[in-house]
C-alpha cells in the first residue's frame, strides 16, 4: 500500500500529491517543507507528482 504527502509551497499553494518511499521520503527526493497533509487514495492522477509516478513505477 502506498502512502501519500502533500506540502504548502512558499506561494501558499499546496505540492503535487508524492508518494512516500520507505525511508519516509518522497519517491522524487523532493524535501518537504513544514506544512504538510496526508491525502488519501483515491487521488486523481492529475494531482500525483509525476517524478514520483515514474519512481514507483520502476519500483514495481
């Protein structure tokens, strides 16, 4: 199962949805700020990071 992460962006707006690794880390090495919320699926693939969406499909 995968978990989700989501983060404010310095403009107020939130991230792209990312998909969390097993270190806890966002699968696109991306480092999130403060904020940050915990979306659950389903979620539309237009708010998925793309970086992660290739990172988990070579994973699998």
């Amino acid at each position: 199962m995968s978990r989700y992460l989501t983060w404010r962006l310095p403009d107020r707006h939130f991230s792209k949805v990312h998909v969390l690794g097993e270190a806890g880390t966002p699968l696109c090495g991306r480092v999130p700020s403060r904020e940050r919320g915990r979306p659950l699926p389903p979620i539309p693939e237009s708010e998925l990071c793309p970086d992660c969406q290739n990172a988990l499909g070579e994973t699998q």
